[in-house]
C-alpha cells in the first residue's frame, strides 16, 4: 500500500514538472510609447486675418444731424436720398418716431444706431434693402440628439435617463423666440431656422455658441484594468500607503492641484479607496502593485467621449445558460432548447465633465461580477449561474491629465485543479490512487487607473485633417487618363504631404496685421448711404465676432457684407481664411482668388492662398504663392511659412537658411522656430535643432500641439510626455 502511494506520489511530481510555466504578466505601458512607426513633423503655418477694424469703404462723414420726433420713413428717406440703393420699409415700421442727436458720425452709423434702437434690421437681396422688424437666421447646431445623463452605474451605455438636447434646444429657443416669433427646427439636418426681432437673435447666438462650446469638448480617456493576485503578506489587500506618489481618499478629501475626491460605495465596496497620482505616469504604481503580487492586465482601453457624456469600458466573459420549454403541440410533448448570455467581468463607467478653470471631474463607477457557483432546478435539468456583484462610484475633479487610482473591489477565488497518471486516474474507484486534487484559495484585488486628458481643437482637427489626406491620396490613384473632371483642379489630385490644423493653438486665434487708415473720403458721396459703408459696418461687427471667438456667427455676417460689397478685399480674405480653417476650401479657394482678382499683389490674400494650396497638397503652388508674399511683405511670419513649404518639398537647406534669417527677428513666432528646429534635424545638426525647439516653447510654442509633440518626440526631448 505505502509503495502505491509512493508510485502515485512519483507520478504526480513527475506529471507537474512537465508542465509549462506561464509567462511573465503583462506590464500597462503609456499608449503615446506603444505607438507603431517614427513620429511624423508636419511644419507648421500661421493664418494672420486681415485688419477688420478699418476696412475700406468705412462710411460717409456726418459732421451732425438733429432731429426731434420724427418719423422713422422720413428720416431713413433722408439718408437714403442720393442713394443708388433701393430702399423699401415695412408698413408697421412706419407709425414709428425717433429722436436723434449726432456728431462727428457717419451716415452708415446713424443708419445702423436708429435700427438698432427700434429693434429692427434690413435685409438685402441685391435688388433691394428692406427695412423690417423681423431677422431671419439659420443656425446650424453640432450637437447630438440626445446623451445619456445618469451616473452610469449600471454599466447600460443608454441608460433609462436619456436627455434630449434637442427638446431641451426647442424649448429654450420658443422662449427666447417669444410669443411673436417663428421657430422651425431640423433635427435631421441640426438646423434651426428662426424669424425673429434683431435682439433675440443676438441672445440666441449666444446661446446656440456656448451651447456647442461646452457640448463639443472631449475627454480622452486612457485606463488600465488590472487583476493583483496578492500574495501571503498582503491577503488583507493592497496597502496603499506602499504606493509612491499617491494621494488617496484614506488622507483627506483635498489633494494637489485642487483635486477633490468624495466616494460612496455600495454593499460589498465597504473597503473602496481611490487616489491620485501628481503625475500622470501610471507605471510607479504597477511597480509597487508586483511587490505585493502577481499583477495581470485585464484590458487597456483608450477611448474619447463627448464632455458630460458617460463612456463604458468594460471586459466581460459571456457565460452561456440553456433554457429549455416543454411545448405540447397536437397532443404530443416536444422540448425546445434556448440560449441566453449572463455577462460576467468588470464594467468601468466614466463621465467627466470639463470645469471653466481646466479641471475636469469625473465620475467614475466600476462594477465587478463574478460567477461564484451555479444553481440546479429542483428537476435537475436546468442550472442557472450565481452571480456575484460589487458596485461602487466616485466623483473626483483631478488636474487635466492626472491619473485616478480605484481600489478595494477585492474577492476571494477558490480553484480546485486535478491531476494523476494517465489510463490509471481513470479506472473506477482504483483510480483515486493515482490522482490528487488541490484546491487553492486566492485573494484578488481589482484596481482601475483612469487618466482623463482633455483633447483640444488641434488633436480633433489633427485627426480629420489626416483621414481626409488619405482619402484624397487613394483618390489620386483612380486617376488613369488626363482627362479633367469638371469642377476640379490638379491640386486636388495631387499627393500632399501637409496633415493637421496648419494654426498653432498659441496666442489669439484672430492674429491680425493691423493695416494703417485709408483715406476714403474722395471715394464717397457726402451725406449719402452706400454699400461699401454698410458693408464695412458689417466688417467690423466680425471683427467684434471674432474677438468674442464667435467663428460661424462672424462667417455669416461677412457673408452679408460681400453681398453688398462684392470688390471688399477685408472681408474676402477673411471669410477664405475662415472657410479654409471650417474645412471648406472650395468656398475659401473662391474667396481668395476673387480677393486676388482685385489685388494681385496683396500679401495676406497671397499668405491664404498659398497655406490652402499646402493644405490641399499642391506644394509648388504653394511655394511660388508665398514666395510672392515674402517679396511683399518680408515679415518673418511670411518667411516661416515660405520655409515651411521649402520643408514639404524636400528643399531642407533652402528652408534652414530662411528660416534662420526669420529667427534673428525679435517678434518671430514659435511656427517659425518650430520648423527651423526640424530643418537643422534634417540637416544633421541636433545640437542647433533642440535649442530652437527650446526657444519656440520659450516663446509661447503649445508642448500639447501635436505637431510640436512630434517634433519633440524626434528630437528625442526628454521632458516630452503623452498628449
């Protein structure tokens, strides 16, 4: 009997020393360092808008007008006198008085201060300008349908606690429109179109724009999942105050940075801990976690998700359960057999919500279930599983980037393995000699590390820009005869090379070149209205837009302006400007090659025309475009963007030395020592590369644009950190 068991035990040794080792767990690493492939530098370029404060045409000097209750369609008939515009005014405008005392004005302005004081506007519809008290607009609003606005506990991507913006934009927009108003909403095509008095107009602008604004932000979100199987000396569960840099809730509920942290768990999560980290490097804490055992990555999501919006990020394993039912069908018993789906695994749902100081606070809630045993019917045919669920949530408000550490979901695992000899650990009742069974008990701890990083107009415009540059690359190839299509250009085909937002995100959005006053009463009738001075009104009321960031809002009324002011060259070459930065550049092209019809030798209309020309891949357009400017206008603005174009064309040494010449301005941008930076690294010389690439951050370069990061990245910077 003791040699049985001896030949058992032999067996047993034997059979475990042929087993294969699992391989090392796997270690979480930062997505920006398992990235494929060698960074990409796109150069960068600068967009400088015109001058819309004195734009030309800007009015007809008034030295003073007085009068005292009079009617509205006498005086507009006053200034409209001498006039070549056609002028029609409404019937209910007409029972309406004004009294008026100006100076030093003119005619333009008088006009527009009247209407605004009535609460009325004009319309022109290059026939005639009709005064009315009713605006029409269409607002064109980017948002979706509707988000889901519960704490996502429930691990339900929808939620049963849906919001409809779009009811919630109907209402606020009838109450905004009042009771005379007309509202018409399109929520397939996201338009409303409102006919309303000029100042609720104004009200709905800002609405609609703060709206977007804050509806549009996105949240990248980068996470770890990981499974720490504790060894002995920690069975009680991670001891957080072994973890380096770590501010947890088991301190206090302020952290660095002004991040705060209040938790609430449900049954089960009695033990739930979350911290921050000062930084956003989570590896430390894996580190630390493999000290206190065997540490295993269940998933590494990356996703991005809309501000205030919840994204779910889940690792689930669907556990099969057969139903069966007993159907009697024409006197005989038959059995049908159904399957169903139980999830089991982990589901981590986060909402954040971006602060107007930066800070962003997120909700986070996991949830774990666990299959625990299963059930048998009282028949004993069907089993159903018995699920385990721990729950908890938290609200934390961290620092843009800053990691989140959630711990304390811990379990317990019971494992029972068997093992024995072969054809022998199978014989009936004799084979329990020759196999052994082992259960083992295993402490396991969950921890979710969460970093929330707030994704800019440049990394969204970065990610469109270079998927619409490869469609227009695959485009090229279908090409396979000279024939033209109607409606294109060669700069459509061609194979570009400039991908991203070409405008650094630094400094203000609107850069002007202030352009010295024109002297434009010779090229007026005194004391008369005309369509450039209403247009130039128009102008700067954009300028006024765009100061407020008001982009869209400012494209329309520069619209009007053209309308009335086809030859206005301000208005052209912003409006080209802002269509190209909105992606539209058939619109932006045909605005800037009208501008240059009537100014061939403008240097902003040439800067434009040659950064769309790069945008669309037409590098040697480009070029000669903006080698023109550079003649012009030798600015090193304009001599930066000339590099830059140098730089697409592979003329690396030619760009260098402009761009060197550029650099020894005082009031060089960053663009400019950006891309001088990556011509001295095409050049060879690495030690000139990185002292211009320190300048270029010295003077306001954005270390989160991602062109700069990838410059950084190449030139192999050592603070460069995740985007």
């Amino acid at each position: 009997m003791k040699s049985t068991h001896r030949f058992a035990l032999f067996a047993v040794v034997g059979i475990a020393s042929c087993t294969t080792i699992s391989p090392e767990p796997s270690k979480p690493v930062p997505d920006h360092e398992m990235l494929i492939g060698d960074p990409v530098y796109q150069p960068m370029l600068v967009d400088v808008m015109p001058d819309l404060t004195q734009p030309s045409g800007s009015g007809t000097a008034l030295q003073s007008m007085v009068a005292r209750g009079t009617s509205v369609t006498d005086l507009l008939l006053t200034l409209f006198q001498d006039s070549n515009i056609n002028l029609l005014v409404d019937s209910d405008i007409d029972k309406r008085t004004v009294t008026i005392d100006v100076k030093q004005s003119t005619v333009e302005e008088v006009f527009e201060g009247v209407l605004r004081s009535l609460d009325v506007s004009y319309d022109w519809d290059g026939g005639f300008l009709r005064v009315t008290d009713r605006e029409s607009h269409t607002f064109d609003v980017d948002v979706l349908s509707s988000t889901s606005g519960g704490d996502g506990e429930s691990g339900d991507s929808g939620g049963n606690d849906q919001t409809d913006v779009w009811s919630e934009i109907e209402t606020a927009m009838l109450a905004l429109a009042g009771d005379d108003g007309e509202v018409l909403i399109n929520r397939t095509a996201g338009t409303v179109h409102v006919r309303v008095a000029p100042s609720r107009i104004r009200r709905m602008h800002e609405f609609i724009s703060t709206l977007e604004r804050r509806a549009t932000e996105q949240v990248s979100i980068e996470a770890r999942i990981l499974e720490v199987r504790l060894s002995d000396e920690f069975r009680m569960g991670v001891n957080w105050e072994l973890l380096p840099n770590l501010f947890h809730s088991n301190k206090t509920g302020l952290a660095a940075n002004g991040s705060i942290v209040s938790t609430a768990a449900s049954a089960g999560g009695n033990a739930f801990t979350v911290g921050f980290l000062e930084d956003g490097d989570f590896s430390v804490v894996v580190d630390a976690l493999e000290a206190m055992g065997q540490v295993r990555v269940l998933s590494s999501p990356r996703i991005s998700t809309m501000n205030n919006v919840p994204a779910n990020l889940s690792v689930l394993d669907k556990i099969p359960v057969i139903d069966r039912e007993i159907i009697d069908s024409q006197g005989g018993l038959r059995t049908e057999f159904d399957i169903r789906f139980v999830d089991a695994g982990v589901t981590v749902a986060v909402t954040p919500q971006i602060g107007q100081d930066g800070m962003i606070t997120v909700r986070v809630a996991p949830s774990v279930t666990e299959q625990t045993g299963t059930v048998t019917t009282p028949d004993g045919l069907q089993t159903e599983p018995i699920l385990s669920t721990r729950t908890a949530s938290t609200v934390v408000r961290v620092a843009d980037g800053q990691a989140i550490v959630i711990g304390g979901l811990r379990s317990t695992r019971k494992d029972e393995s068997v093992s024995g000899v072969p054809l022998l650990a199978q014989i009936p009742w004799l084979g329990q000699l020759f196999r052994s069974t082992v259960q083992t008990r295993t402490e396991v701890e969950l921890m979710v590390l969460v970093v929330p990083r707030r994704l800019d107009r440049s990394w969204i415009h970065e990610a469109v820009r270079r998927g619409a540059h490869r469609l227009v690359s695959m485009r090229r190839g279908f090409r396979v005869n000279s024939i033209d299509l109607e409606g294109t250009r060669p700069e459509d085909w061609s194979h570009g090379t400039l991908e991203g937002e070409p405008v650094a995100p630094i400094g203000p959005s609107t850069r002007t070149r202030r352009a010295k006053t024109k002297d434009v009463s010779a090229a007026v009738t005194q004391g008369t209205i005309t369509r450039g001075g209403l247009a130039s009104r128009l102008v700067q009321r954009a300028q006024d837009a765009l100061e407020e960031d008001q982009r869209s809002q400012a494209l329309t009324i520069l619209d009007q302006a053209i309308a009335l002011d086809p030859d206005n060259v301000e208005a052209l070459i912003a409006s080209g400007i802002l269509l190209a930065r909105a992606d539209q550049s058939t619109r932006a092209r045909a605005r800037l090659d009208r501008a240059l019809e009537f100014d061939p030798n403008n240097p902003l209309a040439l800067v434009a025309r040659g950064n769309l020309a790069l945008g669309l891949g037409a590098v040697h357009a480009g070029r000669q475009l903006l080698a023109a400017a550079h003649q012009r206008l030798p600015e090193p603005w304009v001599a930066g963007n000339l590099g830059a174009a140098m730089l697409l064309a592979g003329d690396h040494a030619a760009a260098r030395e402009i761009l060197t010449a550029a650099a020894e301005h005082p009031d060089s941008p960053p663009e400019v020592l950006a891309n001088l930076a990556f011509a001295e690294h095409a050049c060879g010389d690495e030690v000139a590369a990185r002292a211009s690439l320190t300048r270029a951050l010295a003077v306001g370069a954005d270390p989160r644009n991602p062109r700069i990061h990838a410059l950084r990245r190449i030139l192999h910077d050592e603070n460069v950190d995740s985007p």
